[in-house]
C-alpha cells in the first residue's frame, strides 16, 4: 500500500515538473521570435542628429551602420 502511494506521488511530482518544463520551453521558443541583435556604439554626432554602431551581418562580417535620431532626441552630455 505504501508503495502504491509513493509510486503515485511520484509520477504526479514528476508529471507536473515535466509539465512546467515544457511550458517553459515553449516560452523560449516564443522570444527567439523577437530577432535579438547585438552591436557596438562607435559615437553619436549631434550635428547630424545620427547615431553610428558595429554589428555583424548575416554572414558574420562587421559593418558599421548609421542612423537617424528622433527629432526629439536628447543629449544628457550637452547642456542647455
């Protein structure tokens, strides 16, 4: 009888970790969707109002890429 129970117990602990796993990697699976990509500041040109970076491209080479700022930009670094 004892071990009936133990072995139910069991199998319930494990089927609900099981299940919490899976939940979990079915979260993952979600946010990979989000196309994450890394990059290196290189400098900001408030004159231009662009922002430059390195990043890597689809084949892994290193380009440098530019961009525009929000007209509403602000420089912490400037006062005024």
């Amino acid at each position: 009888m004892f071990r009936t129970m133990f072995c139910f117990v069991f199998a319930a602990v494990l089927g609900i970790t099981l299940s919490a796993l899976a939940q979990d990697a079915k979260r993952s699976e979600k946010a990979k969707g989000m196309h994450e990509q890394r990059a290196t500041f290189v400098k900001a040109d408030c004159d231009k109002s662009t922002i430059t970076f390195k990043s890597a491209d689809k084949s892994g080479k290193i380009v440098e890429n530019t961009l525009p700022l929000a007209k509403d930009a602000k420089d912490p670094g400037r006062e005024g």
